[in-house]
C-alpha cells in the first residue's frame, strides 16, 4: 500500500477543504518526519523541511495536493481556577505549557505542578479536553528553556 506525503504545512486560516483529518496529543504535534495515520484510515509520512509545532487547525499539504487537517486530541489536563494573572505567572516560571482562557487555564496533569497550585490557594479539577496551549512569544511553536 503506497503511503502519501506531506511535504508542507499550511497555518490555520491559510486553508480550505481538508479531505481527512488528523488527530494528534501535544506531545505529537511537535514534530519533523513521522508516519501518521488519519481517521479514514489513510497512512501519511509527514517530510517537513524542519521541526515544527502543529496547531489544532493546522492542515498538511500532502504531494497531491490534498489537505489533512490537524486536530488536537482530547487529553487528560487540569483545570486552574483561582487568581489567574498570579497562577499563570508561576506556571509560566516553570516553563509548563498553559492553555490561557479567560476562566481558567489548563495544563497537563502533573502530580508537582498540581501540588504547587493548590499551595498558591488555586482550585483544581482534573479534565478531558483537548490541548491547546499558547506557543512562542516569537511567533508560532514552543519555547524551550531561555535562549529565546
């Protein structure tokens, strides 16, 4: 069975039309080369020229031409509610990803982080939902250590 290839990513917004979808966790969405496989049962060798930090909304130019849209996959997370501006900023000190909402912010499910929160006074529930955390400060992508 031939396998398609993507070699192009198009940036949610940039796209219209996708003929499969994707489904990828957080973890899975940071990536270069890697063989996925679609909802319709399609397989796909993602060849991109770098690595790169999918988003939910995101689509894959595969060399046909057709789109494969990225979803992000439902995950198990922690839902922080609390004094947001205050817990974000401790989250954001230990360099732990954060989907930022106006009510809540969420992250992935870690026994330490939890812990830290609760000492802060934050209420904690844990989740299912799908993971969409704020990228770079420079632009698209994740922001490893502080060489940014």
């Amino acid at each position: 069975m031939a396998v398609a290839v993507a070699y192009r990513l198009r940036r949610a917004g940039e796209w219209s039309g996708a003929a499969d979808v994707v489904e990828l966790g957080y973890e899975e969405r940071f990536l270069r080369r890697r063989r996925l496989m679609t909802r319709g049962g399609e397989a796909i060798l993602v060849d991109l020229p770098q690595t790169v930090s999918l988003e939910h909304g995101d689509a894959l130019e595969l060399a046909d031409g057709r789109l494969v849209e990225v979803i992000a996959a439902v995950e198990p997370l922690i839902e922080v509610r609390g004094d947001l501006p205050r817990l974000a900023w401790h989250v954001g000190n230990r360099h732990t990803p954060c989907q930022i909402e106006a009510d809540r912010l969420l992250v992935r499910r870690d026994h330490v982080i939890a812990e830290m929160l609760r000492g802060l006074g934050a209420v904690l529930r844990e989740v299912e939902a799908p993971f969409t955390p704020e990228g770079g400060a420079y632009g698209h992508g994740r922001t490893h250590g502080h060489s940014h």
